[in-house]
C-alpha cells in the first residue's frame, strides 16, 4: 500500500489528508501526483468520484509552498459552473497552509469582494470563464506569472460552449506553463483540441474513459411519454427513495417537476441557470444538509458536484449528450460509497439509451413497468435481436406487486 508521504508530499499536506480521513491515495491521486510534480503536462481521465481534486490540487499546493512566497497569481483553474468552482475553492482553503492563499472568481455575486481578492494577489484562482474574462478584460488579473493552468471536467471546457473563452484566455497566459486536463470523459475528438495546448503530455487512464463508476447500481425504465411523473411519483413514493437527485432537460422542466413534488409534499428544491446564485447556493445547501430530500437539476449540477450523501440519481429526462449520462449519475457513488442510478426514457428514446451503453461499455437493465411501459415493451423488446448491440436483459418491474 502506497501512502501520500511515499507519492513525494510535504507532510504539511500528508497531515491534512489524514485529518480529513484520507488513508490511502486513490488510484488517480497515485498516478498524478508524481507528474505533476515533476512539472509535466497530463491528460487525466478518471471514474466520477475517485478524487480527481486532490490529485491536482495537492501537489499544486506543494509546488506553492516550496517556491518563493510572494503574492501574485500562479495557479488558474477553470470550471464549468460557479458551484463546482465554491466546491473546489473551499478543498483549496481546507488544505492550504498560511501563506498560499486562494479564491473563487464566478459569475452571479461577489463582484467587489472578487475584485478585492485579486489585487491582494490570491496565489490560486478557481473561475468559472466568463466572469474571469470581464476581470481579464479590464486588467484586473495579472497573469504574467501564471505557472500551472488547470481544466477540470477538460472535455466540457474544450467543448464548443467553452472553447473561445478557454482560447483567449490562454493568449494572455506564459507559453511556459504547466497545463492539466483533468475529467472522467473525453472524446477524441477533444482529446485533438486538448493536446494542442499541451506540452510533451503524460496521458493517465485510470479506467476506460467514459466508464461509469462501478460503484453504482443502474437501471432503466422504458415508459411511455405521458407515464413518466406517474412513474417518478411511484418510484420516489413507493419505494420512499431518499437523497434523490433528479435531473431534467429544460429549467422548465425542473420548475415544473419541482411545483409538483411541492404539492404531494415532498421536500424538494431546484437548481438551474434561471434562478439567482443565491437561490442555487440555499437549494444545494439545503440538500447537502437533509433539508430537503428531493434535489430537481439541469445539467448546471451533473459535473464535480460532490454531496456523499446522495443516494439516488434519477435521470427524468434522458441527458442530451452520452458523456451528460456519466456524470450525472456520477453525482452518487462517490469516495466508495455506493449509489443507485435510476433512468426514464421513452421508446422513442431508445437510441439515447444505446448510446450511453456504447460509451460506458455495460448494458444498463431495463425494468418494464406493467402499467406504464408495458406496451413499450412489446416495442423495445425486439432491439433485443438487433446484432452489434450489447445486450440487455429485460426484468419485469414491481415482483413484489404480484405476490
Ligand atoms: P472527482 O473529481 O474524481 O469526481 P472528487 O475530487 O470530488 O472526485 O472527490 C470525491 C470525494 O472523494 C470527495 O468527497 C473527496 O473528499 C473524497 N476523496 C478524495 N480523495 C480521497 C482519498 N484518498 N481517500 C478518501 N476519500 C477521498
Ligand atoms: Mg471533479
């Protein structure tokens, strides 16, 4: 067994990993931690919840500690949405020792207070890329001694939403830098885009990228279009599911589902890109603290949000893209725990779902509900035959209903 003294580290920062209960370096933080601090460039790719954080952020801090202490920024790190930037912030404040000093720069509130931190030269930036830009734009981030740039969730900030900003951000930083891409998927179409930014990488694959973690339990229910919040209802009600988060494709979709689950008095809360920041801040902590039990979600929360205590993903809505997929189930079954990810699509769906399974490389069992897919059944049931494919296996839903 490897320990977090023999990957090189300070043992300041071995003392934090084992005061936060950490006993043995995960196997992305094993392979990581030794390239980075040797200064090379990475490709990670690594399961949903196996600490691809701390596999970047500690040697980080290392490196920080050892160099010179002066203030100035020499750490950026991008994220897809401001509540993963807070997340990873608040692992950077719990690790850091006086001296290394860090902070968010996200979109939705603390315009002044960023602004502050900035000119007092916060070491490590954690940003979301839009409110970074506007600060950059105005000259407000002095990136001249920027040493180490960080994507986390990689394939998501190289994709086309991301890419421009990634890019002109990326002209105001030193050609010199260390570059790390961190996710636990990446095309290879991104994979293309990634290693034109990187220098003589290292490519780490703990896992077949796009795998989902093994530690969680999936099924799927084929439904038809109109049985899906009977079905939902059933599920979450029946089987008194606990620590549910839920995810739909539209914040309409989220708003609506949210004001019915109010009406049959489930403890629920949203979060989507229409509500203000401190809406979406209450909702997630009201969920982190057992508040409420029902968490409703676009995909604003399917990346890096890490809540051990849920239990339950149910995809409402089939996600967009196969990768969408991996990471939103990716929200349970976190640190060894193990989660359940529950998926409703319609027939019409199907190639949604095959999809998925092509990407992860495991068949997902389908449950055919008597009452709400059983005719769904009669239809999907003939992909069966269908050669190429993987598998399935179709289980008949509610055994308990018959005995
Ligand atoms: P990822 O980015 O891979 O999805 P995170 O970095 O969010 O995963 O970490 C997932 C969870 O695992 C966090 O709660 C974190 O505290 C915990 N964790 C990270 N490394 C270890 C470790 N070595 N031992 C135990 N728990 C860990
Ligand atoms: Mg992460």
């Amino acid at each position: 067994m490897s320990t977090f003294k023999d990957l090189g580290l300070l043992p300041v920062l071995t003392d934090k990993c084992a005061a936060m209960g950490y006993t043995e370096p995960t196997p992305i933080q094993k392979q990581a931690i030794p390239f980075i601090l040797e200064g090379r460039d990475l490709i990670a790719c690594a399961e949903t919840g196996t600490g691809k954080t701390a596999a970047f952020l500690l040697p980080i801090v290392h490196k920080l500690i050892e160099g010179p202490k002066r203030p100035g920024t020499k750490v950026l790190i991008l994220s897809p949405t401001r509540e993963l930037a807070n997340q990873t912030e608040e692992f950077c404040r719990k690790i850091a020792p006086k001296g290394v000093t860090c902070t968010a720069i996200i979109g939705g509130s603390g315009y002044k207070r960023q602004m502050d931190s900035l000119k007092n030269g916060a070491n490590i930036i954690i940003a979301t890329p839009g409110r970074f830009i506007d600060f950059m734009d105005q000259g407000l981030i002095d990136l001249r001694g920027l040493t180490t740039l960080v994507l986390d969730e990689a394939d998501r900030m190289l994709d086309m939403g991301f890419l421009p900003s990634i890019r002109r951000i990326e002209k105001k930083i030193p050609s010199t830098r260390q570059t790390l891409f961190f996710s636990a998927t990446m095309s290879a179409e991104i994979e293309g885009i990634a290693y034109k930014m990187l220098y003589d990488p290292e490519l780490i694959e703990v896992s077949p990228r796009g795998k989902a973690s093994r530690l969680i339990t999936q099924t799927a229910y084929p439904v038809s279009p109109n049985s899906k919040m009977v079905l939902l209802l059933e599920l979450l009600e029946k089987d008194s599911l606990e620590r549910v988060l839920v995810f739909t494709r539209t914040k309409r979709g989220a708003d609506r589902l949210a004001h019915v689950l109010e009406k049959r008095s489930h403890s629920s809360n949203r979060i989507h890109g229409d509500r203000s920041q401190s809406q979406r801040d209450a909702a997630l902590r009201a969920f982190k603290s057992g508040k409420t039990n029902v968490l409703v979600a676009t995909d604003v929360a399917a990346r890096g949000i890490d809540i051990d205590s849920v239990q339950h993903v149910i995809n409402y809505d089939i996600p967009e893209a196969p990768e969408d997929y991996v990471h939103r189930i990716g929200r349970t079954g976190r640190a060894g725990n193990h989660g359940r990810a529950i998926t409703i699509f319609t027939t019409a769906e199907e190639h949604s779902m095959r999809a998925i399974e092509r990407l992860t490389g495991e068949k997902v069992e389908r449950v055919v509900h008597p009452e709400f897919g059983g005719h769904i059944f009669a239809e999907t049931s003939s992909v069966r035959s269908t050669a190429g494919g993987p598998k399935r296996s179709y289980r008949s839903f509610g055994g308990r209903r018959r005995r």
